[in-house]
C-alpha cells in the first residue's frame, strides 16, 4: 500500500523515485557520457575531422546531446507519466529561449543587412 | 461505511503526476518551485546569449575571441565543473541515505571543484584585462565579460551558498528541510553545468574553431 501511495506522488525534479544502488550507476554513466560528449567537442573545434563548414553544425548538436545528458542523467528528467508536470515547464522554458535567441539573431541580422552604414567623416 | 467514500476520491489509480493522489509533500512542491526558478534564469541566460551571438563579430578593431581564448584553460575550467556537479550529485545522494560522513567528502571536492573553475576564470580575465581587452574595448568584449562573468557570479553565490549548506548540515543534521535546501542547491549546481555547455559552445568553440 505504501509503495502504491509513492507511486502516485508527482515527480520531484531532481530526484530519482526508485532510490537504489542504481543512482550511483546512473550519476556515473551520465558522467562518463559527458566527459566524452565534451573530448569530441574539442576535438571537432580544433581538427578538420568534420567538413570545416559544417563545424558550427556539430558543435550545436553536440551540445544539445551533452544538455540531454544532463537533463536525463543528473536532473533525472525522463519521459514517465509522473513527470509530467517538470517536462512541461521544462518545454515551456526552451521555446521562450529558442524565441529569445533566434529571434534577436534574425531581427538584428536583418538589421544589419538593411540598414546603410552612416557616412563617415 | 461511509469512511470507505474517501478511501480513493479522486480515483487516483487512474491519474498519475497531474495532481492525482492529492497534494504533493513539501519535497516535490519546493523542488518544483525551485525548478521552475531555474528555468526563468536559463531564461535571463538566452538573453544574454542573444546579445553575445548578436555582438560577437564587433570587434571595433581590438581583439578578436581567436586571439584571446587559451582552450587548455578553458578545457581545465570545464572538467572542473562537470566533475563538480557529479560529486554534487552523488553529496545529495548521499546525504538522501542519512550518510554524513559521505557527504561531507563529497561536499569538499564539489566546493573545491568549484572554486579552481572559479579561480581559473577569473585569472582569464585578469590577463585579458591586463592585455588592454577588458569591457570597455569592444562591443564583442562587453558582451563577452557580461555573459561569462554573469555565469561566474551564479558560480560564486553558489559557493557562498554550499558553504552555508554544510553549515547547516553539520549544525541540524539531515533534517528534511535541509535536505529539501540541498536538493535546491543540487539542481542550482547542475543547471550552472548546463548553462556552462553552452557558454562552452557558443563563445569558446565557436569562437576559435580552425
């Protein structure tokens, strides 16, 4: 009964439910994940292992893979139902930061391609 | 008879992590709290993202992020703090399983970890500054110093914090508030390691890849 109460309970973030020799294993998995995911960012920013300009590229999602890993393996933000509610503030806080960033990255670099430069003097 | 009624009242069997089973203890709702904090201060960082990803080609003639990035300090700074935040993560757990002793060596290394990730940044920007490449030379550089800086100020206060932390454990013991203040101070610690992923990718890899 107990258990079954538990169950019930809404996720704390940061928390994993089932407290078990586990938690250590998953800290240290998301860590050697990250340390790995970190070597290959370094890695392809000063080598031509990548085509040179698709570098960006990778480096973006290697990053959006290393703040996956975090999420899942520290914060223990993972896809079950008692979840809920923290994926979903989680969600709501990307796109108010993917509005913020390529928002002002599109506005300032139209901007920047419209406007004439002042004459200099 | 009637005490059955309220056994189940909202059918709670059926509705999981939307508020079923009634209300959440204090553990969840302050994390939750907490979390939802955390996310309108990634929030104030895509703002300051934005300015640098805006600004960072204005170099005014000074120096350019290729010139000025040391990546082996900046590879340093970042191994620090990832293996702050494990240490961090596994002092929450520890303490979680009443284990004081462990805790507190968990705790030494996370504020250690933390204080060379600290010390290492703040003598780039010591030699930056001192190289006449300080806020004021270039837009790209006050964007620079805000963002970074701005992360390396959470960085501080989170110390001061943890400081106060192990204070508190070793004065009340693991009560369950200071265990709830803890798991605040672990979340505040992991979210700085992410914020940290992208500092790391937008401003020095980015910035001086070949």
């Amino acid at each position: 009964m107990d258990g079954d109460q538990r169950s019930l309970d809404d996720r704390t973030p940061g928390v994993e439910q089932q407290e078990s020799t586990a938690s250590y294993l998953s800290y240290t998995a998301g860590l050697m994940l990250a340390v790995l995911l970190t070597i290959m960012s370094f890695v392809v920013s000063q080598t031509n292992l990548l085509w040179p300009p698709g570098i960006p590229v990778g480096l973006v999602v290697l990053a959006f893979a290393q703040i996956g890993v975090h999420l899942v393996f520290f914060l223990h933000m993972g896809s079950g139902p008692d979840n809920t509610n923290n994926i979903l503030a989680l969600a709501f806080g990307l796109l108010i930061v993917f509005l913020v960033i390529t928002g002002s990255c599109w506005i300032i670099a139209n901007l920047n391609a419209n406007m004439p430069m002042p004459p200099q003097h | 008879m009637t005490v059955t009624t309220i056994a189940d009242p909202v059918g709670a069997g059926q509705v999981r992590g939307r508020g079923g089973g009634g209300p959440a203890p204090t553990r969840t709702v302050v994390a939750y709290g907490f979390w939802i904090f955390l996310l309108s201060d990634i929030i104030m960082f895509s703002g300051l993202f934005a300015a640098y990803a805006v600004l960072s080609g204005n170099t005014a003639g000074g120096p350019t992020g290729r010139e000025l990035f040391n990546l082996h300090n900046v590879f340093i700074e970042t191994a620090c703090l990832l293996f702050s935040s494990y240490t961090c993560g596994l002092g929450a757990l520890s303490a979680e399983r009443r284990q004081p002793g462990q805790f507190y060596i968990f705790a030494v290394f996370t504020f250690l970890l933390g204080a060379a990730f600290l010390f290492v940044e703040i003598s780039e920007f010591a030699g930056m500054v001192s190289k006449g490449a300080g806020p004021s030379r270039s837009a790209f550089l006050s964007a620079f110093f805000t963002l970074v800086g701005m992360h390396g100020a959470h960085v501080t206060s989170g110390l001061l914090w943890f400081v106060y932390m192990i204070a508190q454990v070793a004065a009340k013991g693991l009560r369950p508030h200071v265990l709830r203040r803890l798991l605040c101070f672990s979340l505040f610690w992991h979210a700085l390691d992410i914020i940290w992923v992208g500092v790391l990718t937008l401003v020095y890899l980015m910035g001086s890849y070949t």
